[in-house]
C-alpha cells in the first residue's frame, strides 16, 4: 500500500509512503489494515487534499474500444473474463485518454467503501494501475523506436505491455508463482506479437532489483534488459534521491491521470 504528495503548484512528489502488508488474505483484512495505517499516516489524516486519486492493481479489468462502449453493459463486459461477485464487487470505469478506449474495473466493495471514508468531504477518483501505466508510457515513450516491451514487476504479478508508433498493441497482467513462471509469460507474450528475444530491449520498472531471480532470468533469455526512469514533467523532492528511479513508476503515474 503507498501513498504519495504532490505539491501541484511546485509540480513536485513531495512525500511517499509504503507499507508493506504481510499476513493479509482476504479484501476486509486489507481495508482493516488500511483503517489502521490511516490512523498513523498524517497523509490519510489529511482532509484538505485537493484531489484525491486511488489505483487498483488486480486482474479484474478490461480495455474496451471508446466507440463501442456502453455503461449499461460494463458489468456484461467484465464477466467475459472475469468471475465477478455482485455483492462483492464494485464495477467502475475510467477513459483511457490518448488511447481512445475505456478501461472497465472491478474493486472490492468493502475496499472502495473505506477509501471513501477516509475523506468525507472530498471526492475520491478510483482508477486502474492498468491505466497509469498506459498513460504514462504513451506519455513518455519514443514512438519512433518501434515496437517496444515494458513490464511492470509487482510480488507475484507482472504487467506487461507493447507499445509501437500506432500506440498500445497488448497489456495484460499475469499472475506467476516463481522465475520461471515470469519469464514463461514474457517469452509467450514476445512469440504472440513476434518480437525477437534477440532484438528487443525490454525495459522494466517496480518491484524488480538488479540482483533479483526475476533479473538474472531476464537477461538470460532477453540480449537488451534496462530499468525505466521515472516519468518526466514532474519534479522530485532530494528525499527521493536515494530510491532506485524504476521504483514507485505505477505511483508517480497517477500524477499524469487527470
């Protein structure tokens, strides 16, 4: 779980929080857990924010042209892949901006009530890591260098997404166990959009260190492996200056979600 602040008339991240949740199972430990940091952190003690954004990172989405969209049917479009609970789940929505498609979600009921109820009295816009990560590659990325592979590295999760001059090409996020589930999907997904291991570079941002099994399993079936930088067009406080720059990518995109 990480919180972060931007100063917006700096344009500067300010302050960042990560907290690290080990023996929580099910969504209501998750948002009794957030109950409880939220009595610590001056950030969620805060009530004159003047905006309030809250991503989901799971494998409840779905990217769904704009032309073709109808709310009416979001839920129909998210049960074509997804087992969804309706007294569970809540089904939201956010336009994937500079990509002309819709990005439909779900999120735990009880997660989304207590997001909201750490702030009252101001609005909170909920969105898909899914989205961030696409607004800010798009954002940020060459388009004359072809088609390129990035993967954003969480603890038993991987989001990967090909981008090429037309624009986004396949995002999906996998669920694997160990090194060799990870790179089993990277290999699958390079083969589906016949990108050659030889040829490619793959840049890597999150949860993924230098000295890490999921690295070393990289470089050994991919030639060209570098880490991402932090988004551009947005300053950083000297109290970031000792974080890896790929860390934290999924937070500081947020920024660009308007």
């Amino acid at each position: 779980m990480r919180l972060a602040v931007v100063d917006v008339e700096r344009n500067k991240f300010v302050a960042l929080e990560d907290y690290e949740l080990i023996t929580v199972f099910t969504p209501l430990q998750i948002a009794e857990q957030l109950r409880l940091i939220a009595d610590q952190s001056p950030i969620l003690q805060e009530q004159r924010w003047l905006d309030i954004r809250v991503s989901v990172s799971n494998q409840f989405f779905t990217l769904v042209p704009e032309t073709l969209f109808d709310p009416a049917h979001q839920e129909d479009y998210l049960r074509l892949h997804s087992n969804l609970d309706p007294q569970q789940h809540v089904i939201l929505y956010n336009r994937t901006f500079g990509l002309d498609a819709v990005n439909i979600f779900a999120i735990d009921g009880v997660l989304y009530r207590m997001a909201q109820s750490l702030f009252p009295e101001r609005p909170v816009r909920f969105t898909h890591q899914t989205s961030a990560l696409i607004k800010s590659l798009l954002h940020q990325s060459d388009r004359k260098a072809g088609r390129t592979m990035h993967l954003y590295v969480e603890r038993n999760y991987v989001t990967v997404l090909v981008i090429d001059e037309n624009g986004l090409q396949f995002c999906n996020v996998f669920h694997y166990l160990s090194p060799e589930d990870f790179i089993y999907f990277v290999i699958f997904v390079m083969q589906e959009q016949k990108m050659n291991p030889e040829q490619e570079t793959i840049t890597a941002w999150g949860d993924i260190t230098p000295d890490s099994s999921l690295f070393n399993i990289l470089k050994k079936y991919i030639r060209q492996v570098r880490f991402g930088k932090r988004p551009t067009d947005v300053g950083y406080s000297y109290k970031f200056d000792d974080l890896f720059e790929h860390r934290y990518f999924e937070l500081f995109s947020l920024h660009f979600c308007e």
